[in-house]
C-alpha cells in the first residue's frame, strides 16, 4: 500500500483501484458499495419502490474550454451516473468551494452553465451549500454534486450482469474531451472544431432501454478511458471482453494528439460517452435508438463478452488493426491529472 496519495490515485486506473480497496472499501464498504457500480439503487422504507444515488467531485481545470465549462461537467457527471443504473434522475445537490478572490462573473457564468444543462436533462437542483477559503488554498473554484432518481420495478442494471455472447456498445467517438482539456491547459492546437463531449445522457439511455429490454449495464468511461471501464465490467461480471480496434470510433484530431502526446486513446477520459452492453439479439435495436439520438450519432458496436478461462482472471483483449490480438490494460499510473 502506499504511504502517501499521489495524483495517479485520482486516474480511474489500477492506483485509484488500490486506494478504494484497500481504504475505503476495507474501512466502511457494505453490500452495495461492493457492487462496484456508479450509482447506488436503495429501497425507500415507506412505498418499497427504489432510488439511486450517487456523487461526484469536479475540480477540472481550466474551469472553461471548448464544449462546456465545470459548471456543465458538474451536472452532466451526475445525471450520467445516475442514469447507468436505469434510474430517471430526478434531483441534484450542488456544493461549491470558492477560493476568495475568484470573479463573481464567472461563477455567474458556470451557474447559468449548471441551470441549461439541468433544464435538458430534465433535472432540479434543489439543495447546495457554499464555501470559501482563503486566497492560495484552493484553485478558484471545486463543485460537488449528488443526484437521485427513481428507478422502475424490475431494472436490474449492472457491471456483475454482463453474459458470455453479450456484445459491447459504444455511444461515440472516444478521448474528446482528454485532448480538448489537453489542448486548452497546453495551449497545444490540434484540430480548430475539436471540444469536450460533456453531455446528460440520460435520454439517450432511457430510449435504448425501451428499445433493448435485455441490456445488461451502462458505464462512462471517464477517468481511465474506455480501457479501464471495460476492465471493470469484465471483473465485475467474471467474463473476458474482446474490442475490434477498427470498430472503436474516435476522431482523426484525437487519434493524431494520441499518437504525438504518446497517449493511448482508449485510456482517454470521455465526460459525453457510455460503454453499453446489451444481449446479442437486441445490439441493432439498441443501435439504433444511440444513432436516433444526437448525443449517440456515432455509435458503434465494438466487441462482444465470453466466457474467461477458469486457469486466470477475467480479461480485455484487443483486435488490432494488424490482425494480431493483445490484453488491453486499466490505466497505470495518471494520465492528465484535473480532467474532470
């Protein structure tokens, strides 16, 4: 165990993995923690009907760049957190730090960014709190957001149900928003229409389950990229996992930054994308209910589950572009610190 945190335990890879087993996980963690999922899904004594819940912390820096701004990060991370259990989101609680000295306009400016976004994802914040601590111990400006949503009797969504024969589905091009906050912290230029995919999908879930009854969970892959996310749902589930390479898709812009910055794409972190895996019978319906919706234009299925063999752990493997195949590892270790 290490002694001290390091930024890679902030990565979404195999260090931040450590730091909530050995530490969370071994201090407080029950039976729904241990689920390993991105929203909780909790009985309400009183009608037995379900709620899912779930939090997240945004310190991403620079607080603006193309696509969005920490405010939109904020409430789109929740409601898509939420949303992977199936639940419909209902409300959000905002949380801000400030650090004395930070502009009124642009706290001004992410608080109408958090109110648009709430609007389109058909969600209220209904309770917050503020903080403010002195100037030079802080970065401006952290926000903490938790949603609700309520969830339907018989939705069972999760990484623990992904099946031998099941195929995987993404909703987009992957690693938009790594390199757009790359570019911006960098003052790099790649690509003049290149910008964040930050987006409230819950929308676009709600119609792929009324399209594809039989899905079996939903994950966005943010810190740690789609490799990490499917690393997770294979452990999960107990299962392998097979990506085509050609059959991922991502932006030539993104592919161009990766191969200068030495980044692999499918380590990138996406704030606008889910990892979908669904029954092989119903992959084209749910298909094409991402392609219907705008948020999911370029969807594609990627790869498919099986069985693992009984002699190792559960596996990710990749098709590659050269017809060979390798083991597609979690992240090692941090990327881009303050992605999100």
């Amino acid at each position: 165990m290490d002694t001290t945190v390091m930024l890679g335990h902030g990565s979404g890879g195999t260090m931040m993995k450590r730091i909530i087993d050995d530490v969370f996980f071994a201090a407080y963690a029950g039976d729904e923690l241990l689920r390993g999922d991105d929203a909780a899904v909790l009985p309400t004594p009183a009608s037995g009907e379900r709620l899912a819940f779930s939090t997240d912390s945004f310190v991403v820096t620079p607080h603006f760049f193309p696509g969005g701004d920490i405010g939109r990060l904020a409430v789109c991370g929740t409601v898509n957190d939420v949303a992977t259990s199936g639940a419909t989101p209902r409300y959000l609680s905002c949380g801000f730090i400030l650090e004395e000295g930070f502009p009124i306009e642009d706290l001004k400016r992410i608080c109408s960014s958090m109110a648009e976004c709430a609007r389109e994802a058909g969600v209220a914040l209904v309770t917050g709190d503020t903080k403010v601590v002195n100037r030079g111990h802080g970065d401006g400006v952290f926000i903490n957001t938790s949603g609700v949503g309520t969830l339907a009797p018989g939705v069972e969504l999760g990484g623990a149900q992904c099946r031998p024969g099941d195929k995987v589905l993404v909703t987009g091009t992957l690693g938009d928003h790594g390199i757009t906050i790359m570019s911006c912290r960098e003052s790099l230029s790649f690509s003049s229409d290149l910008e964040s995919d930050a987006a409230p999908l819950n929308h676009l879930i709600a119609e792929v389950l009324a399209a594809a009854p039989h899905t079996r969970c939903f994950r966005d892959p943010t810190r740690g990229g789609l490799a990490s996310t499917l690393n997770e749902l294979a452990a999960q589930s107990g299962t392998d996992i097979t990506v085509d390479e050609d059959a991922v898709p991502v932006k030539p812009a993104v592919l161009g930054a990766c191969e200068m910055l030495g980044y692999d794409p499918l380590q990138v972190a996406n704030e606008g994308k889910m990892v979908c895996v669904v029954a092989a019978e119903e992959a084209d319906a749910a298909l094409a209910a991402m392609r219907a919706n705008r948020y999911g234009a370029d969807a594609a299925v990627i790869g498919e589950v099986a069985a693992s063999q009984p002699d190792r752990g559960s596996k990710v493997f990749l098709r590659t572009a050269f017809g060979g195949t390798r083991i597609l590892d979690m992240l090692v270790g941090e990327q881009l610190p303050r992605i999100c």
